[in-house]
C-alpha cells in the first residue's frame, strides 16, 4: 500500500480538515460544528488513507453500547465510508475494511453497516450478511385534542444546555436502545435541529417531524419511562398515521412491516446481531452514522 493508513486523528487540525472536505465533497455535510461543540468524543473513530496530508479514502468506527429486551451488547457500526473520485478503482475501500474487521472482529458482539443500494455485492464479499430490520406504525382514531407540547429552539443557549443533560440523564424507552451521547447530539443539535418538542406533562424531550397527517417520532428523551400514547396525544389533533423510528415496549395496536428505504440495506457480521431480524426490531434512526 503506497498510502499511509491513519486512524482516530480528531485531535490533528490537518487530517481533520482534510476528512472534513472529503465528506463535504462525497456527502455534502461535514462533522466542523460537531467538533467545534465538544460533541466528537472517543466513540467516533475515523479509519483513512492519506496520500501526504490528504484524506483520500476513509471507513469511520462508531463505537455502538445498545440495549436489546435488557441485555447490553458491544457493537460497531461502520460509516462514513468514501474514496475520493480521483482515487476510486485502487481497492482503498477493501483495504481499509480488512483493517477495521482485524481490529474488531474479536473485541465486540458484532459489526454491522447500513449500504448503499449500488454496493449491495461488495459487503457479502467480506462475510457480511444482508438482513432485515422491521418499523412499526399506527393508524389514529379521532381525537379532539389540541396540542400540548412545544416546539424547542436549540438557538437558546439555556434551552440548549437543558435539552443535552436531558439527553445524558435519559433512560430507555423502546426494546432496542442506543447509549451514545456523541451521535445522539450529532442529529438532535445538527441536521434534526427543528425537529425538538417538548412535553411538560412527562417531562420528556420528542425528536418528531410532521408531515400533513403524518407523524414520525424518532426518538423521545426522558429521565423515566413514559406514555407513549400520550405522548402521541400531545402532537396535532389532524395527525392520522403514527411511524416510530424506533422498537416500542408496547406493540398492541401497531402495524409492523419490513422497513424499505433506499441507501439504507442492513449487512452485519457477528452472531448476536442475528437477533434484530429474529426479533422484528430496528435501529433507533438516530443510531444511524
């Protein structure tokens, strides 16, 4: 390999900035303000190539602590993976996940990432398996509740600061349940800013969009355990349909159907991540990297 492989440089302003223009230049979203905050801390680890001072390939481990029907796991998600245009057709990519599943293989539970519908072939040649995850949704009945909750501005810094040590205090509240701050704030505080609620009435922060009649709530965060049909309740009384991103306790009442998404195909590697199929359970969408 003429190239250097580096990892876990956050802390190097060269590297990173380089890491960030590629992903601007691939992805068109960069990890500046997720540094600049202090929200990039050991659980995100970048894996590269560099030719000099140029990031030109790169696999980042996320380091993933889930809770699955009470039982912790150790696993890595795989992400950010990229080659800049100039440097594709070498084998970079293969490269650089050899290195990540000789590292990992034997330290977690399982390895898993979520491909691109063009790379669907590419994963298995590494012993990954294609799998399914499954969502949940709910038709409304009638309601003549007005709402109750409030929209968040995380422009306010008290506001802000309030909705983070909620984040740190929160416990779960769906049978698969994801335990990382970093990537947590990296959706909440970035792209899914405009999406916070906050609900007096059980003290607890919804990640939600609304579109027409439909609700979609990502994730809710709380100190305890909540209603969840009151928290739905809470949203428009125009709302009809119900999606969750994320596995209820409770599923009375709830539609469950392979979750399709395009760019989004689940590959894992590692016994124990067989039981998200087996189980009809799904990723938290703010688990994703």
């Amino acid at each position: 390999m003429k190239y250097s492989y580096v990892t876990n440089y956050k802390n190097n302003d060269v590297l990173r900035n380089s890491f960030n223009e590629l992903t601007e230049k691939i992805f068109s979203f960069n990890f500046v303000d997720w540094f600049n905050n202090g929200f990039w801390g050991e659980k995100y680890i970048p894996c590269s190539l560099v030719d000099g001072e140029k990031i030109i390939a790169n696999a980042s481990v996320n380091l993933m602590d889930f809770n699955i029907d009470g039982v912790k796991k150790h696993f890595i998600q795989i992400g950010t993976v990229m080659t800049d245009v100039e440097y594709r057709g070498q084998g970079l990519s293969r490269y650089i996940l050899e290195k990540i599943i000789e590292e990992y293989k034997e330290k977690v539970d399982g390895i898993y990432l979520f491909a691109n519908d063009s790379v669907t072939n590419f994963y298995p040649k590494f012993g990954f398996t294609k799998s399914t995850e499954y969502q949940y949704s709910k038709i409304l009945n009638e309601s003549n509740n007005e709402r109750q909750l409030e929209h968040v501005n995380l422009g306010d810094k008290a506001i802000k600061q309030n909705f983070l040590d909620g984040v740190k205090s929160s416990v779960s509240n769906e049978r698969f349940s994801m335990d990382n701050f970093g990537l947590t704030t990296f959706w909440a505080i970035g792209p899914m800013s405009n999406s916070v609620y906050y609900y007096d009435k059980e003290d607890a922060f919804i990640i939600a969009d609304i579109k027409g009649e439909n609700l979609y709530i990502h994730q809710i965060i709380s100190s305890h355990k909540v209603d969840l049909e009151r928290i739905i309740s809470s949203f428009y009384n125009t709302i009809k349909m119900v999606t969750l991103g994320f596995t209820p306790y409770d599923t009375y009442g709830y539609i469950v159907k392979e979750l399709l998404k395009s760019d989004c195909t689940f590959f894992y590697l590692g016994k124990d991540l067989e039981d998200i199929e087996k189980k009809k359970l799904m990723f938290p969408t703010l688990s994703h990297a």
